[in-house]
C-alpha cells in the first residue's frame, strides 16, 4: 500500500467522524493487511501500541492531568487570581492582565491548555462581566491565555516531544519559560490598548477590587500563598535534582490534595473519588491515542515518509528562512485540525531531522511546534479551547473566535520572533 493511500484512508476516517485514536489504529495495521511482505504486520502494530506506552516520562502526564483537577476543585486558581487581582485590579486592564497571569500561572501547575481554560474561566468569565467587560472579550482573553498552559512548564506536550524524539523533559521545560513570559506580555499589552481604546467600567471594578483590598495585603497573600507556592516546588523538585519530572508530577497529586483537603479545605474527603473519575475520562482518551500514535509512527517510519518528505522538503526549499516559514504554516494548519497528541508524536519524527539539517536545536524546534499547535487550540474548527471556553460561558464558538483574532495575531508575531530568535528559546540553557 502506497503512502498516499494511508494519508486519504487517515483523512477519510476524520470527516466521517471515526475518533482519530480508532483512525490512527486503522492506518497503522492496514499497510501490514494489505502487503503480507511489509514489515509492519497488524500484530507488529499492536505491539507497537503497547510498547508505546510503556514509557516512564509518559507517566508523568496523568499525575499532572490528576493534579490539574484537584487544584481546579480545590480552588486554587481562584485564590492565584485574587492575588493577582489586588495588585493590578486598580491600574488600566488590571483585572484582565490578572486573568492572564493567572492563566500563566495555572499553566505552571496542570500542564494543559483545555484544563487552563476550565479552571481559570470558570471563576474570571463572570467577575469580568459583573465588572462591566465585554462577555465576549472576557470569553477570548481566557480561550487565548490558556493556550500559555502548554507552552509554561510543566508541559504535557514537551513530554510528548520527549518521548517523540528523546530530547531531555527537563531542557525542554526550561525552553519553554522564556517564550511563555513573552507571550503573556504582549497579550497583556492588547489588554491594555484593548481598555484605553474601549473603556473600563471604574466604578464596578473599584467595587470589586475594594472587597479584595479590604481583606488587606497580609490576608490576600496568606490565603493565595500555598498556590503562588505550587509551581515553586513543582518546578523547584525538577532543576534541583530532587525528582525526575515524572517524580514531580506525583509529588504536584500529593500537594494538591494535602492543601485543598487540609489547608485551604476546599474539598471534602468524598469528593476525591469523583475527582479520580474524572482524571480517568480525561486521561483515558489520551492514552489510546498514544497508543496509536505510536504505532503510527513507527509504521511511517518503516515505510521512509520521514526520509521522502525531508528530502522533498530540502530539496524545494533551499532558503532557511522559507523553510521554517513553510513549516510554521504547515504545523499551524496541522494545529486547526488535529489535536495536539497526535499531531506531536507523528511529525515529530517527520520534521526534526529536515530542521536539524539546517542547524536548528531540536530543543528551539520543540518551542517552535508547540507555540504552533498552542495558537491551534484557539482556532477553528478542532480548537479545544474555544468549545471549553463556549461551554463555561454560553457564547458561540464562532463569536469567540472572530473576538480573538487581534489576540491570535499577537500569538503569531511572538511565534515569528521565537522562530527567528533562539535565543528567546534556549537563553535559560545558555544557547
């Protein structure tokens, strides 16, 4: 069976709405069906499934996708946002840029964009509209700031490059900093032209931010400071050598719980189990696309698309500058369709080695694709965020979207500078 006809059978098995981990199973056994003589045989292939997932780093994703929901239940992007809050609520498009950090913030603790934009639109979607912002605008800021929540370590995608390509967890969390600080402050920077040029409701936000200046500096602190604390010792467990990051994505399961059942004590013993259920419905359709990724991968890998398509790549693209600009366009179009997981740990093994030919650091690549598909959680029509986002706050998907296309092209000058930079990319490596 030819290349082509497994990519047509792929994109057939999406528009008839098969769910892409049964479609990537499909593609993955059918070479093998069809060629008795090709090596990847329907038993190859599951085999190749299993072995997939048998991966330690890979582990450390559910602990994070667990700790994400027991912060979210347990109110800790509530308690970050009051912080936030009481420092900026005064100053021009304060309380938006707090939604913003928060989302920075949040990113740092669950690793995932959807879950970013659960935990923190839930709480800040409302308080923005009581305090006379457009519902709209309010729905977009949050749908595109939670895309940092990919881009912040830690982050379940650059464990999925890890594991695509072999590169370091922990260089790769580093790489991610920078780049997710420079997006945050070119989105707060539209936030405030944003307010110059529309307005802001004075009266309603001095309001609200009053109630939170009341409880006074030290309350406000003590109340967000175990969640201001989180991503510290996360993160702080990783570079100090303590733990792997795997390690400390178990460790994030056990502070979360420790601080919302006896700290904070914003959950109740009985509402864990619930909680395990829902780690479970969300982690479970992510491992059986693992799964079949990786099988996919490896069924492209001995059918040579890697090496076809680098050297058609190479071979009509001889200018560095259009190349990473074709690729850009590519994993952008690749982002609106395809869901993150897959779209990783398939063309990992496809790009790198045509970007590695022309002197990028796989770690600068890494940064480069994930930014890509993180702008794809915001645009139609796969755009995760946007339908978490319509469903917290009952807008239109489409009305979000068209409301957050100056926010999506402050994404893609931060994507073109990255892309063009490395050293916004690989400074905290020394690069």
């Amino acid at each position: 069976m030819s290349v082509a006809a497994v990519f047509i059978i792929f994109v057939l098995c999406l528009l008839i709405a098969i769910p892409i981990s049964i479609s990537l199973g499909i593609v993955s056994v059918l070479p093998g069906s069809f060629d008795p003589s090709f090596t990847a045989s329907g038993s190859y292939a599951i085999r190749s499934m299993l072995g997939g997932i048998d991966s330690f780093p890979l582990l450390a994703v559910p602990m994070f996708v667990l700790a994400g929901i027991i912060m979210a239940h347990g109110q800790i992007s509530k308690r970050l946002f009051d912080v936030f809050a009481y420092f900026l609520g005064k100053r021009t498009a304060g309380v938006p840029c707090a939604v913003i950090i928060t989302c920075l913030f949040y990113g740092a603790i669950s690793g995932s964009a959807p879950a970013t934009v659960a935990a923190v639109g839930s709480m800040t979607i409302p308080f923005l509209t009581e305090m006379g912002y457009d519902k709209k605008f309010s729905v977009a800021i949050v749908a595109v700031a939670g895309g940092l929540g990919v881009i912040i370590p830690p982050s379940i995608p650059f464990i999925m490059f890890a594991m695509a390509s072999g590169e370091s967890v922990s260089d790769l969390f580093l790489a991610g900093i920078v780049p997710g600080c420079l997006i945050a402050l070119l989105l707060m920077s539209y936030a405030v032209y944003y307010c110059k040029k529309n307005g802001e409701d004075r009266e309603k936000i001095d309001e609200k931010v009053g109630a939170l200046k009341k409880k006074g500096f030290l309350r406000v602190v003590r109340e967000g400071f175990f969640a201001l604390l989180s991503p510290v010792i996360i993160l702080g467990c990783i570079y100090s050598g303590i733990a792997s990051p795997t390690e400390a994505a178990v460790i994030s399961v056990f502070y979360a719980l420790i601080v919302s059942l006896f700290i904070y004590k914003s959950l109740k013993f009985r509402d864990v189990w619930t909680i395990f259920v829902e780690a479970v419905h969300t982690y479970g359709p992510i491992l059986f696309i693992l799964a079949a990724s990786t099988a996919f991968s490896r069924v492209l890998t001995l059918m040579q698309v890697p090496q076809v398509v680098s050297e058609w790549i190479l071979t009509h693209f001889t200018n560095s500058v259009i190349l990473f600009l074709v690729i850009n366009v590519f994993l952008l179009i690749v982002g609106m369709v395809m869901d993150t997981t897959p779209a990783i740990l398939i063309l990992t093994p496809i790009l790198l080695p045509i970007v590695t030919k022309v002197g990028m650091n796989p770690v600068h690549f890494a940064v480069i694709m994930v930014v890509n598909l993180a702008i794809g959680f915001v645009t139609p029509p796969i755009g995760v965020n946007l339908f978490v986002a319509s469903s917290l706050s009952g807008v239109p998907v489409m009305d979000i979207a068209k409301k957050s296309i100056p926010l999506i092209v402050i994404f893609l000058a931060a994507l073109l500078l990255i892309t063009f930079i490395p050293g916004i990319s690989l400074a905290v490596l020394g690069g």
